[in-house]
C-alpha cells in the first residue's frame, strides 16, 4: 500500500504542469518593448508583465494603459521573442 501511494504521488506530481509566476521584464526586455511600443505611436503605458502563467497558452508580454498622444488608452499584447503585435484592445 506505501508503494501504491508512493507510485500515486510521483505520478500526480508529474502530471500536472508546474505554473510559472507572470514576471517583469530584464532592462534588456523593457528597453525593446518600450521601442516597439513607441515605434506603434503610443507615448506612454502603465504595467508590463510577461503573462506565463497558464498552462498550455503561450506566454506574451501584456502592456495595460497604452495611451497614444491623443490619449486614447488600449491594452496591447506582444509575442515575447518577436515583439509582434498580437492583440489590441481599447480600454475605455
């Protein structure tokens, strides 16, 4: 019975997929976002997280409160290795 349960815990611990933390970026990270992100003429954001933490979905930097000059504000999301746009959303 020990090994049973032994065998069991192993096998649970195995199986479910560790979840990683959303984290900010390295200096190097946000000094290339920030370009990417002037370069689509947005003027300033608020937080920059890298999203990894859901298992089975690919992990993407999420910029919140992106405002272009005329002050209209959108969440956007980059591909991490690339910087490539992947989603804007208005955020009244």
């Amino acid at each position: 019975m020990k090994t049973f349960a032994t065998a069991m815990l192993i096998a649970m611990t195995v199986s479910v997929p560790a979840l990683a933390r959303d984290r900010a970026p390295t200096a190097n990270e946000r000094a290339a976002i920030e370009k990417k992100l002037r370069s689509l003429g947005y003027t300033s954001w608020d937080d920059i997280k890298l999203d990894d933490d859901r298992p089975y979905h690919q992990p993407k930097w999420e910029i919140d409160d992106a405002r272009k000059g005329n002050g209209q504000r959108f969440d956007i999301e980059l591909e991490p290795r690339t910087l490539k746009l992947l989603q804007t959303e208005r955020d009244d």
